[in-house]
C-alpha cells in the first residue's frame, strides 16, 4: 500500500492542544491521588460511569459489582474523586453536587447548606417568598446565599 506524498498530516501542535475528554482528565487526576491500586481500579470504573454533566449514572451496588469490590470500597473512593477537579464531579443528585462544591469551598455557612439540603426545590422554583419564609432569616441573608449558591456549578462535567 503506498502513501500519498502530497497528503497533508495533522501538525504536531494540534496533536498537543487536542481537548481532554472529562474521563481523560479524572483519570489523569486518579494517577497522581495517593490511592492504592485497588481503589484506583474502583476509581476507573466510577469514572467510566459518569455521564456528560459529570454525574454518577450507576448506583454504589452497581459499581461494587462490576468493580468486584464493596459499596463501603466504592463509597471511599467515590468521595476522593467528587473533590476531583472539577469539584462535585461524580455526584449522584444536583443536591450531593453543590453541597460537595459549597463545603471545597468552605461555604459552611448554616443557610447555605440548609438551602442546600432542605430547601432547594424553592430555588429550581424560583420561589423566594417561599424560601425566606421557609428558612425564618432576612431577605438580605438569604439573598447574599443564594447568590453564593448560583455561582455553584450544577453540571461539573459539561466544560468537557
């Protein structure tokens, strides 16, 4: 078979700026995390079960199956990897996703994680009336939480 010499090859640079793939990136991150070999093969198979937006889409059980391993196995290095970058990647709910990014990010303020954890459907809603009355603080409190959480990034894995 012979090669046409007038066939132009991709330039070396474009091989270099090739974008990373979410998987490529997390997998990359698994390499250099102070795992074992064990648990960075149970790291290979969460990520290879996340879906675009960077969620988790099989249960623990699921993934201590195909891993032959424990939920508990799982469930240790699950919680290595969702503060992976990007932060709240392998989430199993946009709940799990922006607590994950608000405690990285040391937002352990009280109305912030009871936004978070009680009261978010008024958020997707848009219901803020309802929110300050379900959360008994100010208007201005819980505006300037709610501001934080909006700068929370509920898809992680979508710049991939």
């Amino acid at each position: 078979m012979e090669s046409d010499p007038n066939r132009e090859w991709p330039s070396y640079d474009h091989r270099l700026t090739l974008p990373a793939t979410l998987e490529d990136h997390l997998q990359w991150q698994l390499r250099f995390c102070d795992l074992s070999d064990r648990q960075k093969e149970i790291g290979l198979v969460i990520i290879g079960n996340l879906n675009g937006d960077g969620y988790l889409d099989a249960s623990l059980q699921e993934i201590a199956v195909m891993a032959d391993a424990t939920p508990e196995e799982v469930e240790r290095v699950l919680v290595q990897i969702q503060v992976f970058d990007p932060v709240g990647v392998a989430a199993r709910s946009l709940h799990e996703c922006l607590l994950i990014q608000a405690r990285n990010l040391n937002l352990q303020d009280d109305l912030v994680v009871s936004i978070l954890e009680d009261h978010l459907y008024y958020l997707e809603n848009k219901n803020f009336q309802g929110l300050i009355r379900a959360v008994k603080r100010s208007p201005e409190e819980v505006k300037l939480a709610v501001d934080l959480i909006l700068q929370l990034n509920p898809r992680p894995g979508s710049a991939f």
